[in-house]
C-alpha cells in the first residue's frame, strides 16, 4: 500500500513539473538540462525524504534522453546543483545558498543561458 502512496505522489510531482514547464518547452537539449533542475526542486521541496532518493533517480532517468546533446558540462552541473539542493534541504550550512546559486548558475552558463532567460 506504502509503494502505491508512493507512486502516486511521484506521478503527482512529476505532473507538476511538467506543467510548470511545460511551456517553455522547446525540445533542445539545453531546455531539458534547465526542467532537470526545476523538476527535481519540485520533488525535493515536495516528497519526503525515504521517497526522495527514488524519486530523483527515476527523474535523472527520465530526463536522461531529453538532455543527451546538452553540453556534458551542463548536464554534471545540473546534477550537481540537484544534489546540492537536496542535502541544503535536508541540512542547511553557511554557504548553502551560495553554493546552491553558483550551482545553478554554473549549469545554466554551460548551456548559454543565464538565470532570467531560463526563469529562475
């Protein structure tokens, strides 16, 4: 029953996501890289922490063919910043925020886009 909660509020949030930024979508690699990184703060801000490492994997999965073509820089540093998203919501330290922007910043600037083109 757990596994069915579970699947349920993975589509939820993947459903979410999706409409979030389903609008700026365009289908380049680079677009994806950038719906990588809002998607997984949706799920990070919104499923609970037993459930949250299998949901971001099943993300990284699904977004995996969306960003092949993304610079491979841009692709590590989306993942980076995901990462860094997670453990500064799990346990927040003194650089935090900085290294959470300078993440995102890092893995837009790969892809040629800077935070106000890609809407953060």
């Amino acid at each position: 029953m757990k596994q069915i909660g579970l699947v349920i509020i993975v589509l939820g949030c993947l459903l979410l996501s999706a409409i979030l930024v389903g609008a700026q979508q365009s289908g380049s690699p680079c677009d994806a890289v950038i719906q990588y990184m809002r998607a997984g703060a949706g799920l990070i801000r919104n499923i609970q922490e037993p459930d949250k490492d299998k949901a971001l994997a099943d993300l990284k999965k699904q977004y995996e063919e969306k960003m092949r073509g993304a610079p491979a820089k841009a692709i590590k540093l989306a993942e980076v910043y995901v990462n860094k998203l997670k453990k500064g919501w799990e346990k927040a330290g003194d650089n935090t925020v900085f290294e959470i922007i300078e993440a995102r910043d890092a893995a837009l600037k790969a892809c040629g886009r800077n935070p106000e083109q890609a809407g953060f």
